[in-house]
C-alpha cells in the first residue's frame, strides 16, 4: 500500500515511537490521527506538523473514548487505512515480593492498557477500513500494526505483567490476520527491543551503556526512527501478514 494520500491513526503517537511513526507518515505524504492522552505534546505536534496531523484525546481502553476518536477522524479525513498501536504502560513487580503479592489491580490495568487497549482501537479501526474501497490490486483496504516487545519472549524478573500483556499481543497477531484477511486488511506486529526512547533520558549514563553492550549487534540502543521505518515497510509491502518481527539488534533478555 502506498502511504501516500493514505489516513493513518497512531496511539502512543505524542512521543517515542509514535512520535517518530507519526513523523515518518506525515513525512510520506499521509494524513495522521494522533491517539494520546498528552495534550501538550499532542497540540504541539499538530502546531508543528500542520493540518496533515490531528490530535485526539483517547483512552484506548475505553470503548466510548475510541470510538468517538475514530468517528472524529472519519470527520476530519474521510477514511482510516492504517492503524499503529503504540500506546502502553508497563509495571515492574515481583510475582511475591517485600511487599507481598503482586498487586492485582496493578496487573490488570497494564493488560487493559497494552491488551486490551490494542484490541479496542484495532477493532474500531478494522470496521472503519472495511468501508474502504480497494487501494491495490491485491484488494488492500487495510493495514494495522500492533507493537509488543521482547519481553514476550524473554520477559525479566518483575515483567509479568507486562510480559503478559505483549504475549498477548503477539498471540492475537496471526488469528486477527485470519479474521481480517477477507476484508482486504493486513495485521503485523513490531517487537521492539532496547530502543532508546524520553525513558532512557532519566537512567544514569553507566545504565544507558550497559544496556548498550547487551545488544549483540550494533552494540547501542535502537533508535525510534528505526522502528518508523518498519513501521512504512509493514505498511508498503503487500505481502506481509500475519507477522512478528522483532527489531532488537538481536538481543535476548537475561533473567534481569
């Protein structure tokens, strides 16, 4: 699918890898719908971007919240032809630690946020782009690409529930794939590893490199624009589907 003339939404897209995803799509010729709960940066990315870029303010785990953002981009737009899920929050906590169990209420806002979040805003997109008529002679109407991370494969000691939460995502990649493949819309997950987002800005420098020199090659933190430009070639390239892909130096987690 070319990017081009195409409308994208983008959760997560106020900063770090949405940011860098929005800023790629704008930059190909794309409209851009920026889901996020950060006003300033929010409103500061369409003053800078233009009017090929609005701003919603969406909890994608809230159904009504998504669904009048979508609505707005219709709207605003005309269309939804791609959708990238990056919006997540993550929870560190031992499964029993010094201060007992887990705490449950905490394990499941990170699978509401990072699960369930990424399956409300796909839905709603997906029966949006099934309105579309076909872009490619392949019968392309649609793509959405989900983000999980490679603690879905090699969570660490304090990930369970954001280990869960990418599973999950990763899980659900191929069987949404099936279930979309007659409407014409293709379905793809990036797993990101160490990629070097406003998080890292608040490790200490001795942190930064040693996580640095755990990537196998190159040796350093990924860059956002490096998961942008998979997130363009997931878009443009008509016959990936149903896929992980890992983008993390080759990297595999240690237990901490």
């Amino acid at each position: 699918m070319d990017i081009k003339g195409k409308v994208a939404i983008v959760t997560g897209g106020a900063s770090g890898l949405g940011e860098a995803t929005v800023r790629a799509y704008v930059g190909k010729g794309a409209q851009v719908a920026l889901f996020d709960m950060n006003d300033t940066r929010g409103e500061a990315l369409v003053a800078e971007l233009g009017d090929a870029v609005r701003y919603f303010n969406v909890n994608v785990a809230d159904e009504a919240s998504v669904e009048g953002a979508v609505a707005g981009v219709v709207d605003a737009f005309g269309a939804v032809h791609i959708c990238c899920n990056f919006a997540g929050i993550s929870q560190s906590a031992k499964t029993v630690g010094r201060d007992g169990p887990f705490p449950l209420d905490s394990f499941k806002r990170v699978i509401d946020v990072n699960l369930v979040g990424t399956f409300n805003v796909l839905r709603l997109a997906a029966a949006q782009m099934a309105m579309n008529e076909p872009v490619n002679e392949d019968g392309g109407r649609g793509v959405i690409i989900n983000t999980a991370s490679i603690a879905a494969y090699e969570g660490q000691m304090g990930q369970a529930a954001y280990s869960a939460s990418k599973g999950g995502v990763v899980g659900m990649t191929l069987p949404i794939a099936r279930d979309l493949a007659s409407l014409g819309v293709r379905v793809n997950t990036i797993v990101p590893g160490l990629i070097h987002t406003p998080m890292f800005d608040s490790l200490p420098q001795e942190v930064v490199e040693s996580l640095s020199a755990s990537v196998l090659n190159p040796k350093r933190l990924g860059r956002a624009d490096e998961i942008a430009k998979l997130a363009e070639f997931i878009v443009e390239n008509d016959y990936l589907n149903g896929e992980c892909i890992r983008l993390d130096g080759g990297i595999r987690m240690q237990p901490r």
